[in-house]
C-alpha cells in the first residue's frame, strides 16, 4: 500500500501493475442530495478529498481552482445537452483542447506538483505517455512549463486525426518533446510500458536525475478526477427536473484504453446511483467479445477506424476492474496478464462474467453505422456529434433495441465535433462535398455550413509552427527519451 503521492509520482506499480484506491469511499442519499447542488468545484473537492488523505484542504481547492477556474473551461465545466426523453449528451470537451482528456489532465499536472512536494523529491520527474489522440494534446496542455517535471509523447504516426497530430506537433513548452512511432497505438502503449518496467534504464535515470510517471489513465491521480463528472452529470439532471433524486440512470461511454468508464464504475461503487453501464467500442470491439464470451483475446486484425482514441487491443484498465469483481484476487489478475502478456488472451469463469454482466453490456458500432449516426443525428437534432459520441449514441440505440430499457441514459461525449472535421463533413455532406480540400479547410466549411462556432483552440492551428517533427521505431523509443533528456 502506497499514499496519494506516491502513487501519482510512480504512476504504475513497479512490477507493472497498477494502483486501486483502498479507501472504502461511499456517499449516502443525504451527501448526494448535497453534492446534486454543488458547483463543478465544490464537487470535486467533495469527492477527492474522500479519497486522498495527504493533501490539505487547502491546497487540494486551489489545485482544483487551478484547474477549473481560472478561465481554462467555460462557467458550466461539463454542460448536458438533452437529445430525446431518454437520452442526454454530456459534453466533456469545452476544456483547453476540446477532449475529455482535459477534464482530468488539468488537475494531474496539480496533484504532481503537490506530491512533489509532499514527498520532497529531489528528482526531476518525466511524465513518459502513449496517447491515441486526445490525451497527448492534454497532458502537454497541463504539464507545459511545470517547473520540475518534463513531458514526452508518443503517438501512432498514422492513427491521430490530422487536427490531433497538429495540436501535438505545434505544442509550445520548454519542458515538452512529441515523437510520432512507426506503429498503432498498442505498439507505442507497449514501449511505454516497456521502459517503465525496464529496471536498469530506471536506475540509469535515477542516476541522472530524472524519475518516470505517467498521464495516461494508468496514473490513479488521472483516473480518479474523472469520477467527478458522472456526479455532477447526475445532479445536472436532477436539477433540470429529468430525474428525481435516488432514481437510477445508464451510462454509455465510447471506450478504448477503459479508463473512462471505468471511472463511472467507480462512481457507482462509490454510491452514484446506476444502473448499468453501457460499453461502447468501434470495430476494435475486443471489449463487446469480452463481456459478451468472457474471453480476451487481443489475437485478431487491428482496425485503424474514424474514432481513433477508440483503436485499442490492450484496454490497460480492464485489470482494475477484474481486480475488483475477483474480490481483490490479485494473484488471478496477475494470471490473466501474463497470459495475455505470453498468449494475446485469457478467460474468465462464468461467475465473473456474470457478476460483470449484472452492470455491464456491450456493443460496437460499424464504421458506416458510425457516420449514419453522425447525419441522423444532426437532422433529427440539429446536433453535432464527433465519431466517438456517434460510436455511443449508436450503441445506445442497439442497448434500446435488445433490452426495451427506457431509464434515463447519459452518453458521454468525448471530443468536439471539429476535432474530427473531415469525418463529420463527409458523414453529413458527402465525400464530394471536401475533395481537394485540407482538414482546416473543411472546418471552416462545416462551421459555416451548420452555423456552429469552432473552438478557439481549434482555429489556425495550421499556421502554428511545427515545433515537433521526430519519428522513431518502437525499438528506438528508449533512445528519443535519452536524446530528449541530452543523456
């Protein structure tokens, strides 16, 4: 057992597993009445100071303050957009740059430097990560110029949207490196992973001064700040009158690495009243096999799709769920992991698949379903949507359709429809509609077309300069971070 700050310095367990609260966190219907009326602030006060136990009061607000305040997000950090009677769309993406990513990555870069403090480490941290897309933009977003700690991000050279690689290429930040590797994402989550369970390079960088974290949802202090937003999603909808309080609620999650919606699980273990947790994957939907067979099995083609942040094999999180529906059996988590380390896959009994199934359900979306949801939805709705809300509102559809549930039902939406322009142009105007034209371009044409504003962090990025142009082997990914660091 490790404190808070431990646990976001490190990052990840030394012998490659990752870190589960053991605090027993639990709200009652008299905190939720409470916590249905706070601010976005207040909230996440609330919730995190439950969970972590060596950070003061005081420090912990204005870290959030930091985060959350001071102009970094709009007065309604995550608005909820009603689309029908069932269903609502939480808007996580009017953070610094237009992902849901934000909604966690502003804070970390907080709890680093307090825990800097808290453990008074002499060494310089790097904040070593793979990214799909969006938490790469992010977490140099947040860590840019943190006095202390230097950022390196890896990205599949042709698995980001163009808008993506732009955010990360153009970054601005004396501390920051971005290296595109030859490969997908599993590819560059693996090297990451890789190095930080490479004891000699880890030693060899303690020697120089420098100790290795991570920003991707593997980090606990980046998981835990996104339990906030299923809270306060809730309390949105009791105070718009859709629910009354203690009436449970779905949520649908467009998942990839499992973070996310893991945090909604955590969120309803922590008394968040759900009822069932709706998976949603592309046609990388390894996740819709698992809850649907109760195996993994990471041995099948890789699809490179629209909804890039989607396009994992390896979801690192999953194994803090199994850890916590086995009974915190660790010795059989750590079993499924190297089997699927060693063989590409593993099982799990019955029982375990039941008992995840008694919450969960799962589907996928084609990529053709991906854009016919995209154009229904804008015509029915008047409502644009970025493929991996669309990948959601799809399955959530199916989930309809199988079960006849009609609870109330938040999807959550993960990225501004113009961060995927050229996908969300074609689906609603046809592929002649962009011939010829760049990804600017065709923003400009989809804001003008659909009178919808593109977000100032979006705009002219393609006349930013490139400040970051490496690309590297997954072989050679050791090197970058020598090069990067002049050792």
């Amino acid at each position: 057992m490790v404190p808070f700050h431990q646990a976001v310095l490190q990052g990840i367990a030394p012998d490659g597993g990752l870190f589960v609260p053991t605090q027993e966190v639990y709200f009652d219907s008299l905190d939720l009445a409470d916590m249905s009326s706070m601010t976005y602030e207040a909230l996440a006060f609330t919730i995190i100071k439950r969970f972590v136990d060596d950070i003061p009061d005081n420090r912990l607000m204005s870290f959030i303050k930091n985060a959350y305040y001071q102009g970094a997000f709009p007065p309604t950090v995550a608005p909820i957009s009603r689309m029908s009677k069932t269903l609502s769309v939480l808007e996580l993406w009017h953070g610094p740059t237009c992902a849901f990513k934000d909604m966690a990555l502003q804070i970390l870069p907080e709890f680093m430097v307090g825990s800097l403090a808290v453990a008074d480490e002499k060494n310089e941290i790097l904040i070593l990560t793979a990214t799909s897309g969006d938490t790469g933009k992010a977490a140099l977003e947040g860590f840019k110029n943190k006095k202390g700690i230097k950022i390196m991000v890896f990205y599949p050279e042709n698995g980001v949207s163009e808008m993506q690689k732009y955010q990360m290429i153009t970054q601005e930040g004396d501390n920051v490196s971005v290296v595109a590797v030859r490969g997908n994402f599993d590819d560059a989550q693996t090297g990451v992973k890789e190095i930080f369970t490479d004891k000699e390079f880890n030693e060899m960088l303690l020697q120089k001064g420098y100790r290795l974290s991570s920003a991707n949802s593997i980090n606990w202090g980046r998981l835990l700040p996104q339990i906030i937003y299923y809270f306060y999603a809730y309390g949105s909808l009791v105070r718009q009158d859709v629910i009354k309080l203690g009436s449970k609620v779905n949520f649908v999650v467009p998942t990839g690495n499992f973070g996310n919606i893991l945090a909604c699980y955590y969120a309803m273990k922590a008394g968040l009243p759900v009822a069932k947790l709706i998976c949603a994957s592309n046609d990388n939907n390894i996740l819709t096999d698992f809850f649907n067979t109760g195996t993994y099995d990471k041995n099948r083609e890789f699809v490179t799709t629209i909804s890039p942040a989607m396009d994992i094999l390896v979801s690192s999180n999953l194994e803090r769920l199994l850890y916590d529906i086995s009974g915190e059996d660790d010795a059989f988590v750590s079993r499924c992991m190297t089997a699927l380390k060693e063989n590409g896959l593993y099982s799990v009994d019955k029982r375990t698949i039941n008992s995840l199934n008694n919450f969960m359900w799962a589907s996928y979306a084609t990529e053709e379903e991906t854009k016919d949801t995209i154009k229904n939805v804008y015509e029915k709705y008047n409502y644009l949507i970025d493929p991996h809300t669309a990948v959601g509102i799809n399955v959530y559809d199916k989930y309809v359709i199988s079960t006849g549930d009609m609870t109330k039902t938040i999807c959550v939406s993960t990225a501004s429809p113009f961060k995927f322009g050229k996908t969300v142009a074609e689906s609603l105007f046809g592929p002649e509609a962009i011939e010829g034209m760049n990804e600017f371009e065709i923003n400009r044409m989809l804001s003008e077309r659909t009178n919808s504003p593109i977000p100032t962090p979006l705009m002219d990025l393609d006349k930013k300069k490139v400040v970051h142009n490496g690309v590297c082997d997954t072989s050679k990914m050791k090197d970058e971070v020598m090069k990067f660091l002049g050792i």
